[in-house]
C-alpha cells in the first residue's frame, strides 16, 4: 500500500505539474506562474503552507470589473461620479451688491427678490454671433459712458447682461402669473401702459430676434434698430445701477402670486 504523502510534497508535485503545462504552452504564462518550484520548501519552512498558497494565488488574480477595495472608484468598469459644476452667475459684483443692498433695504420683500431682465438676457449672446468684431466693439464705446459699472466688463455679452436700463426687480418667477421665461418681459404702468424705457427696449428686442433669424446685420439697421434705441433706454434710466423698486408696478391675485397690469 503507499505510504500518504506529506502536504508538502503534494503541493510541490502540483507545482512542478503546473509549470511543466506552462512551458508546454510556449512559457506564455511563466511570469504569472507564482514563485520557482526551487524556492517553495525555503517559503514554507518559513511561512507555512497556507501563506505560500495564498502568495500563489494572489499571483494569478486576473482583475476584473468591479475589482478593488469596497467603494473603490478606481475599479475596472465603475465610472468615477463627478460633481456637477457650480452654475457660472451672470451677475458682476456691482449688479449683486447693489442687488443685495435693496432686498436688505426693503426687508427681504417678496416683491424686491429677483432681477428681471426686459430683453431676456439670453438673447445677447445669439445676436452678438450675428454681428462684426468692430460692431462689438461699437457697442462697449457707445454704452460704457452711459452704464459705466456694466461695461467695466471686458466681455460685451456679461456688459450687456449687467446694463442697468433693461432690470426691473420683482418678485420671483414663481410667484408670477405672467414670468414670460425667455421672453420680452416689459415693464408697465399703473394703467397697464409700456414705460417709455420698455418701449425702447423693445423695439431693439424685435430687431435682435429678426436679426438672429435672419443671420445677417446691415450697418445701418444695426445702428438705427439696435444701438439707438438701447441707448436711449440707457438715457432714460441714468447712468448709475439704481435698482428701484417703485419703478415697477405688480398686482396681486387671490391665489397670492404677482402680475403686471
């Protein structure tokens, strides 16, 4: 009868097995193969049988997705979750300052909580694509004297997105019946009259939009159509931010929003 082998020996046969299978197949897997047969009874004098099969099997680990430490983001096949970036403020600081000095002024009132831009703010981006560097550039030196903080901005959509004369504070676009989202957003009288400065204002959001449409800018249009009105919006309201609250007139419903006559 034969005698039992040790544990030793058995593990050292199968070694030997496993490399000789390895070199039959061109030594593709020899490096992966664990440590030399030569050295495994030095390792378990050393370290015992169960660490020497655990170094072996470590050695043959093929990773695969979902590898890695508990919660590891580096795993094979997990996508690493990014944050989401912080919305970019249109607002210069001069616009939030004065802003927050107002809704501090009239105790955080429904009706002094959010800046409204009269041609949607949106806008100035699609027909500043429309236009000629030089035409751009007409516009800073036109309305920088005339809204001096806005156009302290090197950049002309953010001036124009600043340019005093086209806000009216009120309340949030939620507590409004009539929030036109992105569109023309005049400002009215007690009778439910266009203001003069919202007149203007809006002759110069016409042409914008028929100019982005259209893709294409005449000199003159853009002078007459454009920049005039505008700024003669700017004359109108002065030259300094003077975020007024009494310049807009609001309406109250029985389900407690806010409207414009």
């Amino acid at each position: 009868m034969r005698a039992q082998s040790s544990p030793e020996a058995e593990f050292a046969h199968a070694q030997a097995a496993r490399s000789r299978r390895s070199g039959e197949r061109g030594g593709a897997a020899a490096g992966s193969a664990g440590p030399p047969p030569g050295s495994l009874f030095a390792l378990q004098r050393s370290v015992g049988n169960a660490a020497v099969a655990a170094m072996i099997e470590r050695s043959r680990h093929e990773h695969r997705p979902g590898c890695g430490p508990a919660g590891s983001d580096r795993a094979v096949g997990v996508g690493i979750v990014q944050r989401a970036k912080k919305k970019k403020d249109w607002k210069l600081g001069s616009t939030s300052s004065e802003l927050a000095a107002v809704k501090t002024a009239h105790s955080n009132g429904p009706l002094v909580d959010t800046l409204h831009h009269i041609i949607p703010k949106s806008l100035f981006q699609q027909f500043l694509a429309v236009l000629t560097p030089a035409q751009e550039q007409q516009i800073s030196t036109t309305l920088a004297p005339l809204a001096p903080k806005a156009f302290g901005a090197s950049d002309v959509d953010k001036a124009l997105k600043n340019m005093p004369a086209n806000f009216r504070v009120g309340p949030r676009p939620e507590d409004r019946t009539d929030d036109p989202g992105d569109g023309l957003d005049l400002n009215k009288d007690a009778k439910g009259n266009t203001t003069p400065r919202s007149a203007e204002l809006e002759s110069a959001f016409n042409y914008m939009t028929a100019a982005i449409n259209a893709r294409t800018v005449t000199q003159a249009d853009f002078e007459s159509k454009f920049l005039a009105p505008v700024e003669e919006a700017c004359k109108l309201h002065g030259t300094l931010i003077d975020i007024d609250p009494a310049r807009g007139t609001w309406l109250q419903d029985s389900s407690g929003k806010y409207h414009m006559p």
